[in-house]
C-alpha cells in the first residue's frame, strides 16, 4: 500500500506519479496551441494529439483530489478566519509570482499592438486580472483578456477560495455515499451546462463561451469529483489490493485514456459527451494510480515525465504566449512549410521548457 493514511495531517502528501500525469494533460494543451497546424497537411496529426479540454478537465479533478488529500483533515474540524486566510495567502503565494509576470506581459502586448485607446475596457479587466477573478465575469473577452492561459488560474484561485468551505462539509465516509455523490454531480453539472448553453447562444450572444468553458461556475463540477475521488480513496486505503488487480486497472484505464484523447478531436460530438467522458476518464486515472503500485506507475515515474509534471504550472502559463507571439513575429517575416513549422514546434517545446524550469527553480528559493 502507499501509506497514506500513516500521513499527519501537517504534512504534505505527495503521490509522484500525478506529476507524471500532468506532464502527459500539458503536453496536450501545449499541441492544441500549435494552431497553425490546422489547414496544412499535418491537421489530422494536429488533431489526434491536441488533447487540450482533456488536460485541463483532468487538472480541475485532480486540484480537487489534492486539496481534499492535503487539506480535509484540517478543515473537517472546522476552522477560524486565520486558517481560511493562511489557507489562501498560501496558495496565492504559490502561483502569483509567474501569474503576475504574465499579465504584465499581456497588458505591455496589448498597448503595442495599439489597443491602449480603449483605456476604459482596459481598466477594468486588469483589475479583475490583478486579483484573480476575470474568470468569474462571464461576458466576452475577460477571462482570456491578456493570455489564453490565464483564465485557468483565474478559475482555480476562486475554487480555492470555496475548498475550506466544501471541506468542511465533508467526512469520512462510505464507498456507496461516493457513487452516490457522483451521480449527484454529474446530473447537476448536465443541468447547469444544458442552462449555461441555452443562455448563451439563445439570450445573451455576448457571454461567448465564458459560461460553458473557462468559468469557475461550470468547473467547479469537475473540481468536486476531484474532491469526492479522495473520499472514494480514503475508504479504500486500508484495503488489500493485490497487484495483479491494479496492473490490470492501470493498464486498462491508460488504454482508454490514450485511445480517447486520440479521438476526441477528431470525431465529431456534442461538447456536452465530451465533458462527460473527460471526468469520467479523470476520475478513473486519479483513482487508480493514486496507489502507485503497478507497472505502468513505475514505466510513467521516469526523470522527463517527472521533470516536465514538476514545471507543469509554469509550463501552461508561458507556452501560450511563447507558441503565439513568436510564431505570429516568424510567419510575418518567414514563410513556413510543414517542416518548418514542426521545427517551430519542437523549438518552442525546448524554449518553454528551458524557461519554466528556470522559472520554477528561482520560486522555490
């Protein structure tokens, strides 16, 4: 067994194999922003690889399933003003620094490009940017104002801001209460998006895709099933699991994981299957290898994996604006080919790489 449950509630838990694991979800964010891919001979290639809402639905449930592993204890008790503040100053604290950097960059590019007469628009999103909440205004343009990636943090930080008071609503539990709390929230999140879609596409156009995709209101669904796999967890920790049984589950889940993200997007669907079968797969991922005992725990705990899932935070964050920004500054002067652009992308994976690593070191002294 991992030993767990042996953990004191002061200390922080940590399950190497969910690095290995974020490494395999940013990789498919990363690819879904080599856009220019798109229209050329490579675009099924393109597609097949560009597992993007995959990666970020399975990030949502696994930010659930870490904070209930690191912080549920804690807060079951219940707790005072001082530890929901310590609780959020620590978390901030962990993703402003390069968060903050990117914003900045974002406003200086939005100025150059000669945007800055719209001083007024302005204003008001790099507030809500400065404290984390543009994600939580649900009308066009404020969730992405100045990066594609930084709606992601947005809606993470107003989850954190909700975790305690979850938490605290939670206990140790049993395996059916688990089931039954996940069709609870499966139901309530096809409510809440089939509501969502019908406003935004059928009475208010301007919400664009803020409601259905990068708001705290939808992915808090995905959050809580993170949440609810720990519980599921926590009631099987002191359970005998022979390691023929998880073999089997790692590969089998790792089969479909694979076989579905390959498909996804290609084949044509309603959004709405789409999110569905992305937590549903999450939450098998994150269970099973949550006991990092089988084979394919030990094929996927291997230094790049590792290495890549450390810096995933600061990989997500600065890929966007290094794939967009210089790719959109080369095609100007250069004419692409195929080759080319594969070159661009490899070049582009080493550089954000190179970064977030440097990145990452500089923060954790």
């Amino acid at each position: 067994m991992t030993g767990l449950g042996e953990v004191s509630q002061n200390q922080t838990r940590y399950i190497s194999v969910f690095d290995s694991l974020r490494a395999f979800a940013v990789l498919g964010v990363f690819v879904a922003h080599l856009n220019f891919f798109a229209g050329t001979g490579l675009e099924f290639g393109y597609h097949m690889l560009s597992y993007a809402r995959f990666g970020v639905d399975f990030f949502f449930v696994l930010s659930g399933f870490v904070l209930a592993m690191n912080y549920s204890q804690k807060f079951r008790k219940g707790f005072a003003l001082k530890d929901y503040l310590a609780f959020v100053i620590k978390r901030i604290k962990k993703i402003y620094p390069v968060y903050l950097a990117v914003i900045i960059y974002g406003v200086a590019r939005f100025i150059i490009k000669g945007n800055y007469i719209l001083v007024a628009e302005i204003t008001k999103k790099l507030i809500a940017s400065i404290v984390l909440l543009q994600s939580a205004v649900p009308f066009q343009g404020w969730a992405t104002a100045f990066s594609g990636a930084t709606w992601f943090l947005s809606c993470i930080f107003v989850l954190y801001l909700v975790t305690p008071l979850v938490l605290k609503k939670t206990k140790k539990t049993t395996v059916k209460r688990t089931y039954i709390n996940t069709i609870i929230i499966f139901i309530a999140f096809n409510v809440v998006y089939m509501c969502f879609h019908m406003m935004q596409y059928y009475k208010f156009p301007n919400l664009n895709l803020s409601l259905v995709y990068s708001s705290p209101y939808i992915n808090i669904f995905p959050f809580l099933l993170g949440i609810n796999c720990y519980l599921f967890f926590e009631t099987q920790i002191n359970h005998t699991k022979t390691t023929n049984r998880i073999n089997s589950a790692e590969f089998i889940v790792s089969i479909g994981t694979v076989c579905w993200c390959l498909i996804s997007e290609t084949v044509t669907m309603p959004v709405i299957i789409t999110y569905n079968i992305n937590m549903l797969i999450s939450i098998c991922l994150i269970s099973v290898f949550a006991y990092q005992e089988g084979k394919v725990t030990k094929l996927l705990n291997n230094k790049a994996m590792l290495s890549l899932g450390e810096i995933s935070f600061e990989f997500y964050l600065t890929h966007y604006l290094i794939v967009t920004d210089i790719y959109e500054i080369l095609s100007k002067r250069f004419s692409f080919t195929e080759a080319g652009m594969v070159a661009f992308a490899i070049a582009a994976f080493i550089v954000t790489y190179i970064l977030s690593k440097t990145l990452h070191s500089l923060l954790k002294k």
